[in-house]
C-alpha cells in the first residue's frame, strides 16, 4: 500500500505489507504525520475517493478488493470512529444520530430499538438520548459518535483516538467495553491512540509507524524492547522508565510494576524531600471568579456558585468528568458567556461591561476545536491576520512561535490540510502572538503526540515563569501532574476541591497519574516523571548491591 495526498511530494504511506486476522485487537501508534490516520482511513475505504491522491497497492476485505465493494456493503462491515466528533454527526438529536445508520440500511424498527437500548447502557448514554447534539460536551459527542457506529454492527470496529476527549473514569469504560465486544463477540479492533498507558496492554498486536511506514509489528512486551532498544519514544511511560532505570522488565500495567519493586522499598517506603509546587503566583489577581452561576438558555444550570481565583505566574489545571462545568467556567473567564448571578474580572476590570474583543488581548482562549479559528488559505495569513486585528507589530514572534511548535515547515499550507493535532497547535500560536496575560486552553493536548507534547507543556512553563497566568482543561492527568502546579476539580458545576497537584493526584483511583499509583501508599506525593525515575533508581541501586550484581 502506498498512498499520495494531491499535491505532496512524499508519500504519507509508503509501501506497508499487512495481515489482519479475524478478531484481533490492533494497537497503531507513532509520531505525528507518521501515516496512522491515514492508513486507517483507506482501511476504512475512504480513501482515495474522498480526497483523490495517488493510490498504489491493494486492500483485500477477505476475498474482495475494497474497492469492488458498494458502499452499503461495506458499512455493514466495517465502522469507523474519527478523532473529531464533529465530523461525524449529522443530526440535530442524540436518538436521532444513532438510528440514521441503521435507517440507512433498512434496519427494522424493533432490531433499532434494542440496539440503541445496547449501546446507550453499553456507553452511559441512557440519560442523554432524548438530549440535542449541540448541548453536549466533547466527551459525551465522542461517546454518541461510537455508540452510533456500534449499533450497526460492524465486523471491523476503527478507533482514531477515541478517549481523547474523555475523562479518566469514562475513558476506562470505553476501552473496557471495546475489549469486551472484541474478546466475547469477536469484533476486530483497530484502535490508533497517543495515550498508550491506558491501551497498550489491552492490544494483541502492536503496530509503530515512522514515516509512513510499518517499522514493527508484534506482541506489546516485544514491542517495548524493541523501542527502547532504538530509543523509539512511542512506548507506555512506565515501561519506558523502568527500562531508563536499568530494571530488564518492562512493565506494561502498574500490577506488573508493582510487583517487580515490591521487595526491594525499604521499610516504611520511601519519602522524597523538598516537593515544592512550583511557582506560587506573582502579587495580585489576574482572574477572580466569585459565586459565579450560569444557566444555558434551556434551563441546564451549568455552574453553581463557583469561586476561583488565578494569579500571575500561575498553572492551573482543571478537571472532572465530561460535562462537569469546565467549558463554561472558561467561556465566562473570556466573556463568551456571562454570568448569571455572580461576577468574573480579569485584570480588575467586570467581564460583563466588556466585549470578547476587548477582553482577547489580556485573556486569549483556545478552544476544543481548532476549526473554530481557522478560516484564512495559509498558516501564515492566519497568524497575520491576530496580529492585524489586535492593531500588533509583527516582530517575527508569530515565526518564533511556529517554530516553537513544530509547525514551521507547514507556514504556507493551508490550515484545514493538517492534522488535527497539527491544527491545535497553529490554533495556538494565532492565540499566543498577541500575548495575553492569562492563556485559557481547553483540551489542547489532544491528538498531540509524546514529544509534541513535552514541546508545548515546556513553552506553557516558560510563559507561566514570564508571568502569564495559565489555566488549562484537561483529561490528561499525565500532562496536568507534570506540567500543572495546583488542581481545581470540578463536578456537577460545583469545584468539588482545589489545591497541590502532589496532594490531589496522588492517591486517587482515576485522577492519578499512573506513577502515583505505581507507588500508592509507598511513597506519598510522588506524582512526576522525574520523581518516578528518582524513585526506581534508588530501588534498582538497591536490587544490584542486595544481589551482588555490582
């Protein structure tokens, strides 16, 4: 299989042989622009004819080329789920959507209604069925766009990212229920994602891609020797840090790490000082949210009686569960909403006597979805454009910033021929030419690989010590516990509890980082990568001398 997108110069896939058995689970990892998304999209038989290009090599779905199926038979077979909720849905009601697909294949009314009733508990979609699509959050719109694929029926089930817009506790039961469908009902899973921790283990094969191309395809525990071996970064993070440490296990689950440290933490576990929480925060209030309610015009109390306060120089990572307030706390942060009762002021001054733009250069907001602010032919117009409209000097910090996010080779493409993570990013930089002095981000490592990720979580710590004030919502709690310094959690549209990232994710079940939890109750507020590695090579120092190895 190759494949040319129109125009490109290099192929986005080049030249990859691969067998797929009936009821495996299919694990496809790799950087950014490796060719993921594209291989699964001609799997998946929407390319070439979506998007032309040049196509060499065959896709066999059993006996037939996928080419010589209708499209109708090959729905029936294999159902995709894309990385952006938003390009799937095309119907104004949750029930809606998920009976267009079966409507479309002539399903009968009473095989429809039991496969919804399926899906909806299957997904914990039961309470939002009779519920508009718009007044969803990201989280539950990913969830309708899976359960509407599922109630077809599909032999083949295609994942891209599907738990990138969900909190811990509903991405576990996502892949959950995908792994069960795949091991009781023989549903083949091909399942493309950047947060490996949570799926590597659940995979029968592993597939790691590198410049459009199949570098390895196997079992996951071989899949780790192999990339440690050649430094490919696309592993767990645990297996990798116990393979950085010296240890010759690499475990892909904390059962397995916990197992392989228990006899060697000295008595009482281990206690490691001087854990500070970063910057505390300059003088003053740049944020202040105080007995802040919100109402959606359908009735829907979104917020209740939240207080918040941010200073200069802070991180402040927000989290909870999908449709637990987090969007709309930042929208009336940036003046998109206003309050109902309560008050918001950024830089002292009352969000509602301001318009959004006046208040978008002091509070500059990057939402989910990046096409929101995409709409000029170029990267480079785009950033041209926030520089013109704020009346600013371009003073080359818009190619700086590029070249900060890794996006510099893409200036002259045009914005909606990139990735979606790549989107995200330029997104990004349109935001941060103007310099605000508080960065709203909602979800922006989402679609982002391991090294673009540390890329941005570096450039957010560099501008939180400059002074800006960054709050930032997230799922991502590996990110939130690196990068963050404290945590505000949120449910129900209250803030449950904020404090200390080492106190607030460390201990828990689902909102901790999987290096607290490989340490759960042996040392307390462990919560980094560096901690981690800290931790494992003074326990392996202590295996070597214990054993005689050294």
């Amino acid at each position: 299989m190759t494949y040319y997108y129109p125009g490109a110069a290099r192929p986005s896939l080049a030249g990859i042989n691969l067998n797929i058995g009936a009821g495996e689970f299919i694990l496809v990892t790799g950087p950014s622009g490796c060719g993921k998304s594209t291989l699964i999209k001609i799997l998946a038989g929407l390319l070439p004819g979506f998007n032309a290009g040049t196509y060499g090599g065959q896709v066999y779905l059993g006996e037939k080329e996928l080419r010589q199926l209708d499209r109708r038979s090959l729905v029936k077979q294999v159902g995709m789920v894309f990385q952006d909720p938003e390009s799937q849905l095309v119907m104004t009601g949750v029930e809606q959507e998920l009976a267009f697909g079966m409507e479309n294949l002539a399903t009968p009314n009473h095989v429809m209604k039991s496969r919804m009733m399926e899906v909806c508990s299957l997904l914990g979609l039961s309470g939002q069925r009779q519920s508009p699509i718009d007044v969803l959050s990201g989280g539950q719109k990913q969830k309708v766009a899976l359960a509407s694929v599922l109630a077809l029926q599909p032999d083949v089930l295609i994942l891209d990212e599907p738990t990138s817009q969900l909190d811990p506790v509903a991405s576990e039961d996502i892949l959950t229920a995908v792994k069960r469908l795949n091991e009781e009902n023989g549903l083949t899973v091909i399942l493309v994602e950047q947060r490996l921790d949570r799926c590597f283990h659940l995979a029968d094969r592993v597939l790691l891609m590198k410049d459009g191309q199949v570098v390895y395809d196997g079992i996951p525990g071989e899949a780790v020797r192999w990339a440690v071996t050649r430094r490919y970064p696309f592993i767990p993070l645990l297996a990798g840090l116990f393979a950085e440490t010296g240890y010759p296990e690499a475990p892909l689950t904390v059962k397995q790490g916990r197992a392989i440290i228990s006899k060697w933490l000295p008595p009482g576990g281990v206690h490691l000082k001087n854990l500070t929480d970063g910057s505390p925060g300059q003088a003053g209030c740049l944020v202040e949210v105080k007995n802040l309610w919100f109402t959606y015009p359908d009735g829907e109390e979104a917020l209740k009686n939240v207080s918040l306060k941010v200073k200069a120089g802070e991180f402040v990572v927000i989290m909870g569960d999908n449709a637990a307030g987090k969007t709309t706390l930042l929208k009336n942060i940036n003046g998109l909403l206003k309050p109902g009762r309560g008050s918001v002021r950024v830089g002292g001054r009352d969000t509602r006597k301001l318009r959004v733009e006046e208040l978008a250069p002091v509070a500059g907001y990057l939402s989910q979805d990046p096409n929101d602010y995409l709409f000029m032919p170029t990267v480079r117009e785009e950033l041209a454009f926030t520089i013109n409209s704020l009346g600013l000097e371009d003073n080359g910090l818009g190619k700086r910033m590029l070249e900060r996010l890794g996006l510099a080779g893409h200036i002259d493409k045009n914005p909606r021929d990139l990735s979606t993570g790549e989107r995200q990013r330029v997104a990004l930089a349109c935001i941060l030419v103007a310099r605000p002095r508080v960065l709203l981000l909602d979800e922006p490592t989402r679609g982002l690989d391991y090294n673009v990720k540390a890329e941005l979580g570096q450039l957010l710590k560099e501008l939180q010590n400059e002074g800006m004030a960054v709050v930032l919502v997230t799922h991502d709690v590996e990110f939130a516990a690196e990068y963050g310094s404290s945590i505000v959690l949120m449910d129900g549209g209250t803030v449950v509890t904020s404090g200390s990232k080492y106190d607030l994710l460390s201990g828990s079940s689902y909102y901790s980082p999987q290096i607290s939890r490989l340490f759960n109750k042996w040392a307390p507020r462990v919560v980094t990568r560096e901690q981690g590695r800290d931790i494992l090579l003074l326990l392996r120092n202590k295996q070597l001398r214990e054993t005689g190895e050294v």
